[in-house]
C-alpha cells in the first residue's frame, strides 16, 4: 500500500451563493510558496518510486524511443518563390525550422530552438513570413507558458533585428501589405510575480512598425467595455482589409470586423456583430468577402458577402449545408475552392469552383485526417498533411488543375503499420444518442479474451477528435493493448448540434458518452472493468475526474493530465474565464448549482474506492492552473479507502503540452505506461 506525503487539511469555508463550500487545500494556489513546493517535491518522490520499482519502465521508455525517432516534416508554405517548413529529425527536442529557394532547393536553417535552451524548454509557437519571403515573424515561449515573445529575422542572413514585441498570447500575426511591419495581439503586462496565474483580461490589436521599439506600436483596436474578448488581427491576401475577429472568450460564435486599409482613416467596420454563428474569412474579390459560417447551417456553408450590400437578405450561398461538418475553406488556382469535411470524424474534401460547381473529390488514402489544403490565390498546387491511428503523417503535393496528389514526403518509421487494424464503432448514450469510437490494436491480439484497453475523449469546446498518430499509442498496442478514441458531444465532429449539446446545461452529456463508451465494451468482452483505463488531458482532464467520481466502480486505472478539476474557480485564473462558454459561470447562481454537481474536486467522497489513478501536470502551465491538480490529487488521497495507488506527476518547466520537449514527452508517456501496466495487471 502506498505511503503518501502528509497534506495538510485547513477548515477554510467559504459561502457562494448561500451555500457553505469547503475548500481544505485552497493553500496549494499559492504554487510558488515554500510549502507548496515542499508537497510538490514530496509527491514526486513517492510517484518516482513507486514507478522505479518495476523494471518496464525502462524499456517501455527505450520502445518508446525507438518509435518516435522518425522524422517530422511540417507543411510547406510558399512566399515569394520560398518554401518555409520545420522538420524534427526525431528525437530533437523542438522541431527546427527551414527556408529553400523553390521545391526543389537546399534546404536552409532558419531558425533552430534546440539552441535556445539547454533543456529544449523554449519553443517556437508561431510564425510567418513577410509576403516578398524577406523577414520572419516568430513567437517563442518559455517552460511551456502561453506567453509569447516576438522577433523579427532576416531570411537571407539569419540575423535578428532589434524588434521584440512581449506579453503576447497569439500564434500568428498580419504583416501590413508594405511588408515594413505586422498587426499582433496582446494583454497589458501582468502584475509582478503573477504572470503564471493572474487572469488576463482587455486583450488589444497593435501595428509594430519594424526597426522601432515596442512602446511606439500603435494602438489600432480595443474595446475598453469588453474586457472577456478576444481578439485577432489578419490581413486579406489583397492587403486591402484588415480583418479582426472579436470573440467572447472561447464561445463558437463571434464577431468579425474590417479596416479598409486603403481609406486610411482607420475606421472599424462591424460586419458581423451580432455574435450568433461564426464567421471565418475565407477570401476577398475586392469589397466581396467569401465567408465559411454557421449561421442558419449547423454543418456549415460558404456564402459571398457585398460590402456595399451586407444584409443576410443580399448574401449569395456559394456551398450549401451538407450531412457532413465543414470545417475548413481554401480559396486556391484563382478561383478553386478546397473544402474540407468531417465524415463520421474523419476527413473528406471536396473541391468547387467559386461559383458553387462541384469538380471533383479529392482520394484520400483511407480513413484518417487530412489537413492543410491552402495557398496563395495564384497559387497551382496546394500541400496537404494525411495520418490515421498506424500512419504518421504523410504529405502530399496536389495540384489544382489535374487533380493529381504526389507523395511529397513519408518518414521511415520502425514499425510495420499493416500489422495494426482500426474499426469504428457506436455505442448508445444515455439518452440515445449514437456515439462514434475509433477502435486500433494489433493484428493478432486475442479478441475472445478482454483485453488492456486504454479510452481516450475529450468533449468540449468545438474541437473534433479525429485519427491521428500518436507514437505513444503504437507502444502500447505493442504491450497488448487497445486503443480507443471516443468522439463526444461538446466536440466539433458533427457541427453546432453536437458541439452545443455537450454544453452549459447540456455538459453531462459528455460524461455519459464516455461511461456508455466504456460500458459498451464492458458488454461485448472487449475489456473488463479491471482492464479498462480511461485518460484524457485539459478538457479531457475534466472528463476523467467527472467519470471517476460518478462511477469509481466502472474503470480499472485513470490518468487525468492537466485537468480543469475545480469548477467554483476555473474562472479566477489566467484565460479560465473564457471558458463559460462551455461550463457556464460559477458567479451565476444557477451555473454554480450545475456545476457543483460534477465538479471532480467537490464530488469525491471519504471512503470510497477509487480507481488507481495518476493525475500529471506542469508548473507552469498557465492555461489550467496547476493549482487544480494539486487539490484534486490532495482530496483523492485523503477520501480514497481503497489499496490502489492515487498518484500525481509535476514537470518543471512545462506547461499546458505545447512546446514540451521530446525528450519530456518519452519520459512522460514511459511513467504513464508504467501505471497503467501494473495498475491494469498487464503480463
């Protein structure tokens, strides 16, 4: 039986909303205080011994290197005849960064962050180059944070210039169409000693003119009586408009607005602003915008929009609303649309004129996810990305006019991916909704006997799950194990619908998806309840703690990453408040009532037996406060009666997932394995 650090239980009480609540481990906020660390040092210890005790871990890490050491090639991106990628050879920390003079040039180093850090802790998080292939913008963060800093390089020699922009949280910028400066987004600096935890509010659209400093950017947009929006700044392929996106924290439905650079007054035009559909810009034909939304077309639809004449009654609809999800628009080849889809989450694109006239379906190597599809307008060819569950991403160069794909690159990886099968299923939720699961595993695996199955979801916020490779996953089919990915309501798989009824009121859907998921293999003998583990990370963390603290009888092992574990206060810190759109508010009486019922944090309970469960997070994740880890995995200790191990994981200098390290990742994923190997009783 584990021994686990002692954690002290203070008797703060707080009343909300006439209501008492206790919160014992409300000092573990303060994540930088000495006793804070103190139990952060502590619980790793017990962790990192309890997982050195048993002899897979080394070689589930040594598998796991093996497996990941393939070379990653990113999408290829044209400007002004140069090609822009980033490529990891394999077991390099951060992907680096290339330039070439055409496709078939040598390919340059531009920008390697493996040099940056010692640990491989600083990542590149964003980047763009100017038009004419001159300069690169680029973000960098630090130890996994959401801040951005942002510099300016020369292509052709490979130097700086002097320009850094800060406290940004942004993962592109506009550069204006002179090419002598860019627009970016950002969030006034944080109080000292608060930048990891302070909520970020009044975010606002500046233009960095280049070679000056930043306290002479100019404040072109911001709105002093919408603190909770966000907002974005791009420019049309024309130069002509300056296209802002305002939206209200991380709600589906947003505004969209334009400068028209060439009047020169600077005077904002509120397109749509009404904030009922989202609306992205796809192109512009001088004062017509083609505009990919939602708005009466829960799948979505293409429609042209008169600037002169912007009614909803003089729109024009160019692709109507289908049976599948549109998800993404590309205007290519003058006047060629690739329009992306989601088929029973996965991917389909078709190809349009601009006139709506269907050409052709672009053939797709099998189920999976294709991305990518984009381009300058004059543009002849247009680069995509494929992977499925036993593929890693492949690219492939399409060219427009014939509708040929060429493989363009395919990385040699150590494993045969024919040796791995991926079936879809249904199961049937609570309220019968038809829910789809991506089930993989290798060819050979003894189907009559339940077998050590790891359930992956997510479900939430409008984001679809669809297959992808994950190294990780490969390593543990290899030990016997299967993988299942579940796609649940609150994500993006099948339109408004089903992204709003995984919501606010609507939230317990998702957690009764994820149970019928597991029940459903229970029932037909692909697993048993002792074989069964579920994980998922952020959002998905939430889905854990909820699941398991509403039925701590259905699941063998959990691992909850980064989770959103205490829902009274998720808003309180750094960008949680954007996150009502999904939960609700926990200021609002009748939200606090809703959320109290499956927040992880307040529903355990003193003596119950709780699943083995391994919560992980980073110190300096400043999207989901650490804080919430820390309290859940504090209160699963002190109420768990059983024998199974609760443990948690801290990684210093990470944060939320983006940017960590490869090496971080291995090491990560080796200890998640190893938990689950003896917790699931694997052989």
């Amino acid at each position: 039986m584990t021994t686990y650090p002692t954690t002290r239980r203070s008797d703060f009480v707080e009343t909300l909303h006439d209501k008492e609540i206790a919160d014992p481990y409300r000092w573990l906020e303060e994540f930088d205080s000495p006793e804070t660390r103190a139990w952060i040092e502590a619980q790793n210890e017990v962790t990192d011994s309890f997982l050195a005790q048993h002899p897979i871990r080394g070689q589930i890490r040594q598998r796991l290197e093996e497996v990941w050491n393939y070379e990653r090639m990113g999408l290829p991106h044209e400007f002004n005849g140069r090609y822009f990628f980033s490529r990891n050879d394999g077991l390099q920390n951060q992907a680096v960064l290339y330039w070439m003079d055409g496709l078939d040039g040598e390919p340059q180093v531009l920008l390697d962050p493996n040099q940056l850090s010692d640990d491989g802790t600083v990542a590149l998080v964003g980047y763009n180059p100017s038009d004419d292939g001159q300069y690169l913008a680029y973000g960098l963060s630090a130890a996994g944070s959401d801040w951005q800093d942002w510099r300016i390089r020369n292509v052709e020699t490979g130097e700086d210039l002097p320009d850094l922009i800060q406290w940004a949280k942004t993962w592109s910028v506009g550069w204006s169409r002179q090419g002598d400066g860019f627009y970016y987004s950002r969030f006034d600096e944080p109080p000292a000693g608060e930048a990891l935890k302070s909520a970020n509010f009044f975010q606002k659209i500046y233009y960095h003119k280049q070679g000056t400093p930043q306290s002479e950017d100019k404040l072109v947009y911001h709105r002093p009586d919408q603190k909770e929006w966000y907002l974005g700044a791009s420019v049309t392929e024309d130069n002509r408009y300056l296209i802002i996106y305002a939206r209200h924290g991380t709600r589906r439905e947003h505004g969209l607005f334009y400068i028209d650079l060439q009047d020169g007054n600077g005077e904002v035009v509120e397109l749509f602003y009404q904030f009922d559909a989202g609306y992205t810009l796809v192109g512009n034909d001088e004062r017509t915008f083609y505009i990919r939304t939602d708005l009466n077309a829960p799948m979505g639809r293409l429609i042209a929009v008169d600037l002169d004449k912007p009614e909803p009654e003089n729109w024009r609809e160019i692709i109507p609303e289908t049976v599948n999800a549109l998800n993404a628009v590309s205007l290519i080849n003058d006047n060629m649309l690739t329009a992306c889809y989601l088929r029973d989450a996965s991917s389909l694109v078709e190809i349009y004129d601009l006139d709506g006239t269907h050409i052709r379906s672009v053939e797709l190597p099998g189920i999976g996810t294709a991305s990518g599809f984009g381009g300058w307008r004059e543009s002849k060819e247009a680069f995509y990305h494929f992977s499925s569950f036993n593929q890693p991403g492949a690219i492939y160069r399409y060219d427009m006019e014939t509708g040929d794909a060429t493989l363009y690159h395919h990385p040699e990886i150590s494993f045969d991916p024919d040796d791995y099968v991926t079936e879809q299923r249904f199961c049937t939720s609570k309220d019968g909704t038809r829910v789809p699961m991506f089930v993989t595993f290798k060819k050979g695996l003894d189907r009559t006997q339940p077998a050590p199955t790891f359930l992956y979801g997510y479900g939430g916020f409008n984001i679809p799950l669809t297959p992808s490779f994950m190294p990780r996953n490969m390593v543990w089919m290899e030990m016997g194990g299967v993988f299942v990915q579940v796609n649940l309501r609150g994500g993006g798989e099948y339109g408004q619908a089903w992204y709003k009824g995984g919501t606010l009121e609507q939230k317990q859907n998702v957690f009764d998806d994820f149970i019928a998921a597991a029940e459903e293999l229970i029932a037909t003998g692909a697993t048993s309840r002792e074989k069964l583990a579920i994980g998922g990370g952020s959002n998905g963390g939430l889905l854990v703690g909820a699941c398991m603290t509403q039925r701590p009888d259905l699941f063998g092992a959990c691992f909850a990453a980064v989770g959103v574990m205490d829902m009274l206060r998720f808003h309180k810190f750094t960008l949680g408040w954007g996150w009502t759109s999904d939960y609700g508010d926990p200021d609002n009486a009748d939200d606090f009532e809703l959320l109290l019922t499956y927040s992880p944090y307040h529903n355990l309970v003193e003596g119950v037996a709780y699943p083995a469960t391994l919560i992980t997070t980073g110190d300096h994740d400043d999207r989901v406060f650490p804080a919430h880890s820390f309290k859940f995995a504090a209160a699963l200790q002190h109420a768990h009666a059983g024998d199974t191990p609760t443990l948690i994981r801290v990684a210093t200098n990470t944060g939320h997932g983006a940017g960590k390290p490869t090496s971080m990742q291995i090491g990560e994923w080796a200890d998640i394995w190893t938990f689950l190997w003896v917790s699931l009783g694997m052989e």
